[in-house]
C-alpha cells in the first residue's frame, strides 16, 4: 500500500474536518487562516455555517485577508436557510469591499434583524473597491449607496448610525469634486445629525466627520 503525504495546508485542512471539539476546531481554523492559502477557501467558507463563534471569527479573518479571490466562492455558497453563515459572509464582503457584494451589502445594512450585521454591512459601504466601476457606473453607484446611508443614518441602534457616519465621511472622499450636490448632501446630512441626534458619541463622530471634510 502506497502512503501519500498531505502538503501542509492540506494538513490543515484534515485537523478542521477532524476537530472533536470546540477548542480544537478553533485552534485548526486559526492555524488554516493564518496560511493564507486560496486551498483553504472552500473549508474556509463551511466554517462560517458551524455553531462556533471563536472558530467563525478566525474563518473570517482569514478570508478577509485572501481577498478577492473568495468573492465568487462565497457569493455562490450563500445559503438562505443558514442565516449564521450568512451573517458571517457580510462582514466577509464588508471587510473585502469588492463591488460584486454590493447589493447584498445594501439590502443588509438596511433590512438585517441583527445590528452587528447591520453595523458590517453599513460600515462596508464605505469602503468599497471603487476602481472596480466604470466611470459610467461610478457615480450611480455611489448615489446609491448615498440613498442607503441616509436610511441606515436614522436606524434605531446607535452602532448603526455612528458606522453610518464612518461611511458617509468615506464616500464624501471618494466621490468627485465636480459632484457638488452629492457632496452637500453629505456635509447637510452630518450637520444635521450634529444638531438632532441624541447620542453624544453620534454627535462627536459627527462632528469629526465634518472636521476632516473641512480640514482636506
């Protein structure tokens, strides 16, 4: 009988699927995270749906930092039936900024029942790959997520609303100079959140949002 040796990251691999606890399957994901290999993305992915927030966690790092090479993997293994992993695959898409999550970033950050989900994918929208557009879809893109923003900026959780600011201070300088009214709306919009918001941290994001903007 021949023996095959497993490269190391197919190693790792084997030590998730064998994980007989909830300890060891965190230290497993976390060793496969941290190999930063495109071999890992499928068990990468799968982690995401199990009932182990610690071993949910590093799978997510460990995506995060793959890139754009999980986008298609992990937009494909999106289960309706599994909310937890898809959750997770929110703060995936968020932390990568590719633009093919988009919508689904747009339709969470306002629909989510969760608000650290809610936060995610808000705080996303700022921080997108916005070399990946056209020029022709550029700006209807960003009035989109401008439109967004202005909902998120009124949810009832305040995480959700300072991660609005976050964004919203994000797109104003991402945004072309020759958008003025784009623009307005953004500095009207943290002018008023300054004035209205009850939330002293609200204010003060607020008012360091507009500090910035004015200080460029």
């Amino acid at each position: 009988m021949i023996e095959t040796t497993l490269n190391p990251v197919s190693q790792l691999i084997e030590a998730v699927e064998k994980a007989d606890s909830a300890s060891k399957l965190f230290q497993a994901v976390t060793q496969l995270s941290q190999a930063r290999s495109i071999e890992a993305i499928p068990t990468l992915i799968q982690v995401l749906g199990y009932n182990n927030p610690g071993a949910a966690v590093s799978a997510t790092e460990g995506l995060i930092a793959l890139g754009d090479a999980v986008i298609e993997p992990l937009l494909t293994s999106l289960d309706n039936y599994n909310y937890g992993a898809r959750a997770w695959a929110v703060r995936v898409f968020a932390g990568i900024g590719d633009i093919r999550a988009l919508d689904l970033l747009l339709k969470t950050a306002v629909n989510d029942f969760s608000l650290s989900v809610r936060r995610a994918a808000t705080k996303g929208l700022g921080s997108l790959q916005w070399h990946q557009l056209s020029p022709d879809n550029l700006i209807p893109t960003q009035t989109r997520i401008l439109d967004t923003l202005f909902i998120t900026i009124n949810d009832g959780e305040w995480v959700v609303r300072y991660a609005s600011i976050v964004s919203l201070e994000n797109l104003y300088f991402a945004i072309h100079s020759s958008c003025e009214n784009l623009l307005k709306k953004i500095t009207d919009k943290l002018t008023e959140i300054i004035t209205q918001d009850e939330e002293i941290a609200i204010q003060n994001r607020g008012k360091l949002a507009l500090k910035k903007i004015y200080n460029k």
